[in-house]
C-alpha cells in the first residue's frame, strides 16, 4: 500500500470512530499530542482527550450525528476530506433551528498522518447548519 492510500486509511478510521462513538478507537488513531484548529471558530484544541472530550460534547447535543465523507484525496502524509456532517439537535442545542428536525453541516477536515496515527487535525466549515433533505 503507497503512503498517500495508508494516509486515507488513518483519516477514514477517524471518521468511522466518530460514527461509532467508539471512544477507545479514537484514543488509538489519535496521537496523544495531536492538535485540531477550526478556522471557522478560532479554537485550537491540544491532546487527543481534549478533542475526544469535545466529539462527546457534540454527540450530546445531537444525538444522531454522523460524518459522511463525500470526498476524499491525499498526498503523502496529508489528506483532505469533503463532508457533510449530519445530526438532529435535541432541545439544548443552540441553533437557529426547531429541535428535532435534522440538519447538516458542510466541512472540510486536513489530517496530517505519523506513525499511524493523526498528529494534526485543520477544520475548515461556515458553521451554519441547514435542514438536512435526506430522505425527502
């Protein structure tokens, strides 16, 4: 298997960690000094239990969500992945939107891979969430 395909294979198994809520897993694809930045919120979180603590958190608040990967490459040690994140937020969430109607949120995620595992998350999104059409 070349780099680039390994890279996409460490990404994916983020992405399914997440789907899953498989905490444990997440724990092993994730360095433990890993740095995540989302541009859209200015916010850089340090160590895998930071952003591991902060996926719990948005799991609360939807209580179905899920990354759908629409798209994906990657060059060496990077990869890039086009997504829709999908959820219905419960009553506590704080969004522009009627509780229980699902939504979706248009992303893009760049990992940086070593050793097996993601030593760099950049997160790139207009942090609106819209009505999520699927299904209709």
């Amino acid at each position: 298997m070349d780099g680039s395909q390994h890279t996409l294979d460490v990404a994916r198994r983020y992405s399914a960690a997440v789907n899953e809520r498989d905490w444990d897993s997440l724990h092993r694809v994730l360095a433990p000094d890993v740095v995540a930045f989302s541009h859209s919120s200015q916010h850089t979180s340090h160590g895998a239990e930071e952003i591991i603590e902060s996926l719990r958190a948005t799991a609360g608040t939807f209580a179905d969500t899920r990354i759908e990967v629409t798209n994906a490459f990657a060059g060496g040690d990077q990869a890039c992945f086009q997504l829709l994140l999908h959820g219905t937020p419960g009553e506590h969430a704080e969004l522009p939107l009627e509780p229980g109607h699902p939504v979706h949120l248009a992303s893009c995620h760049v990992y940086r891979v070593k050793d097996d595992r993601i030593v760099s998350i950049t997160t790139y999104s207009d942090r609106t969430w819209r009505p999520d059409t699927e299904g209709s």
